[in-house]
C-alpha cells in the first residue's frame, strides 16, 4: 500500500521540511492583509493590493531568477529561499515592536515571499526527480499534496484562535520560524547533490528566461494541460473574494461558520492524495486528467446556489469539497507527469513558468471577477465564474503522451 511504502530517509527529511514551512504557511494564513487591517486601518483598495499585487510583482521577480536556479545545485537554493522567507516575514514583528511596521513594507515582504516560494517550488521540484526513483514520484508527490491540505484544514483555524489570544503578528512569528525549521531539515539531508550539467554558465538572455514556456507550450501535453490549469485555478480563487462578500455581507454568515465551511473540506485533499496512485494503477494516467479534469470543473456553478442558514453553510461545504477531493487527486498525477516530461536541464525553469502563468492567471481573473461584482452583484459573477470553468475539459490533452527520452542541453545553455 502507498501508505507504506519507504521513500528513504532523504526523502524523509524532505517531506518533513515541506510540513514544517507548510503548517506555518496554514498558521499564517491571510495574516498580511490581518495586520493591514487590524493594524494599518487599511481600506479595501489597499487590501486587494497586497493580496494581488505583492504576489504578481513576487513572480515577476522569479522570472530571471528561474536560470539562476537551473544552474546551481538545488539544495543549497531551497536552503537560501527558506532564509530568505524567514528574513522577510521576521521584518513584520520586528517593526511592529519598535513601531515602524508600513503598508509599503507589507507589499515588499508579500512580494519578496513570493519570488522566494516559486524559486524554492522549482528548484525542490527538479531535487524531488533527482532524489526519489521514477516509480515513486507519483508517490511523494501525493504526500506533499496530503501535508498540503492537512495543513490548510488545521493552520487557518488555530491561526485565527492565536490571534486573538497572543495578538495581530503572533501566525507571523510562526510562520517566519517555520521557514527556519524547513532550512535546518533540508540541511540535515545527507548524500552529495550531482552538479547541474549547465553549472558555472547562468545565462539572462531571452532564450534562457523564457525556455520553460517554450518547453510548455511545444510538448503537445504539457501544453493543454498547463492552459487547463491556469483557467481553472484562476476561477476558482476568483470566486474566494466573492464568497466573502455573499456570505459574510449579504448572508450574514457568521465568521466562524465562514472560516468552517473552507477548513473543513480540506480534509477532503487527505482522501484524494491518498487514491492517487491507487486510481492511476487501475485506470491509467490519461482517463485520470481526462475524468478527475472535467470533474474537478463541474462543481464550481454550486455556489450560485448558496442560500441562508444551515442549508447553504452545507452547500458551500459539499461544494468545496467536491472540488477539493478532486484536485487532490488530480494534482500529484499533475505534478508527476511534468516531471516525467522535462528534461533536466530544463527542470527549474519550466515548474517556474508554470508557477508564474498560474499565478498571473489568478490575479487577473481575481480582478475581472471583482470589476463584475461590483457591476452585477457577487452571486452574478459566481455564476459566470462556474458557467465559464464548464468549458474547460476542452482543453485537457485527448490522448496520451508516452514519457520520451531527455535530450542533451544544447550548447547555448
């Protein structure tokens, strides 16, 4: 059973490095734009900013730093990505004490983290490939995605309890110390890292910054795939905004019963990373995108139909949790399959592109979703929201790609 089976005390230390910084990421959740409004009286504009425009400026920053990481060994990256979060986040309580904490500082603390968090993704995406055998991917890959959602069902909730024990910057504490721990784990891993094979030669030219995307967009499954993804995260994450309001505003949902229905679905990623490689042994990987892909959209319309009271808190939940069960499923079979069809040499640029488009995707449809409810009200922009993720199972790949030998990195690299 998948459960059992040994990855190695290397991939061990990894795992545990991934849970520490994630726990602290699910404590700290949303803490940013807490502080902001607990502490700055930030109004609504300066919120959606440092929601949406501290991680769009953080993946502009991570586009050169993709060759960077491609050549240089990959530890040593992860390692300087978690201090360099652990620097950033330990600014916030520091400033808060001798009272000098700015809005301005928000924004480059929310745009530092996230430069650093699509570096570190990359460069411990092409470690993961290296560390791990092939067979086993698909296995480590689905407890990332289980410690992923664990930590979100339980991180917010005490989050928010710490809060308002200890006060506004106590989850930024934990989760700036988070990244230290997620440091020392990494480094406790033994075994010498091979050396790129491009090491010594970084290139910034445009062919270096932009080979991810061109390797995505000419790998005829990569390419639908990634196109799918962008579409789908971003309406998802659009309709999170527009529920605040509608349950919160216009519902009069309770904050508790808010914070409940999305915590507790999450348990729901538990079950689907854990029948991941069970449904991929019996299924096949090309049905999984193909079934779990169009499942994984056809929910969203749901929300539409959240009403007041106890009927609608279990419509939201049912409806989250659907969504949330797939994309367990679906992501790590994700997850794996890039892997498997990336070179080497290629590893980190191309998880940063796809990191960085998704990102984009998410801010812009985040803000065309809010222009909507500001016109037509948020119940109407859900409905778009889930009238338009109907349509994405057309871009999923209709047939599958047998994984193909990696090519030498030619000599430009």
């Amino acid at each position: 059973m998948e459960g059992r089976r040994r990855l190695g005390r290397r991939f061990g230390w990894l795992w545990a490095s991934y849970a520490m910084s994630a726990y602290g990421s699910g404590l700290g959740f949303g803490a940013l734009p807490l502080i902001a409004v607990l502490v700055l009286r930030a109004g609504p504009a300066e919120v959606s900013a440092l929601s949406a425009v501290g991680p769009a400026v953080g993946a502009l920053i991570a586009v050169p730093l993709a060759p960077w990481v491609e050549h240089r060994r990959k530890r040593p990256v992860m390692i300087a990505m978690d201090l360099a979060r652990f620097a950033a986040m330990a600014t916030v309580p520091v400033a808060y004490a001798f009272g000098w904490l700015g809005f301005v500082q928000l924004l480059v603390v929310s745009a530092a983290v996230a430069a650093a968090k699509i570096a570190f993704n990359a460069a411990s995406g092409a470690y993961l490939k290296a560390l791990v055998r092939p067979d086993d991917l698909l296995v480590a890959n689905a407890r990332f995605e289980s410690t992923n959602w664990s930590s979100i069902a339980v991180g917010p909730p005490l989050g928010g309890a710490a809060i308002g024990l200890f006060g506004p910057v106590t989850t930024v504490v934990a989760d700036a110390l988070s990244y230290l721990l997620s440091a020392l784990g990494i480094t406790a891993i033994r075994g010498r890292e091979q050396a790129p094979r491009t090491a010594g030669k970084s290139p910034l030219g445009a062919g270096a910054l932009f080979a991810g995307w061109r390797h995505i967009m000419g790998h005829p499954g990569l390419r639908p795939l990634h196109l799918n993804q962008m579409l789908v995260a971003g309406l998802i994450m659009a309709t999170e905004p527009l529920l605040a309001v509608l349950l919160l505003r216009q519902l009069g949902f309770p904050p508790w019963q808010y914070a409940l229905a999305f915590a507790a679905p999450c348990l729901g990623g538990l079950i689907g990373s854990r029948l991941a490689r069970r449904v991929v042994a019996r299924f096949g990987r090309h049905r999984v995108f193909r079934t779990v892909g169009t499942l994984l959209a056809v929910w969203l319309i749901g929300l539409t139909f959240v009403r007041p009271g106890v009927v609608g808190l279990v419509t939201v939940m049912a409806v989250e949790l659907a969504i949330i069960i797939n994309m367990s499923l679906y992501s790590p079979v994700l997850a794996t399959y890039r892997l498997e069809h990336t070179p080497e040499h290629l590893l980190a640029r191309t998880l940063s592109a796809w990191s960085i488009g998704q990102q984009a995707s998410i801010a812009l449809l985040t803000a065309l979703a809010g222009l909507l409810a500001d016109v037509t009200g948020p119940r109407t922009a859900l409905t778009v929201a889930g009238l338009l993720i109907l349509t994405t199972p057309l871009l999923l790949p209709r047939q599958d790609q047998p994984s193909q030998p990696e090519p030498e990195p030619s000599r430009s690299h």
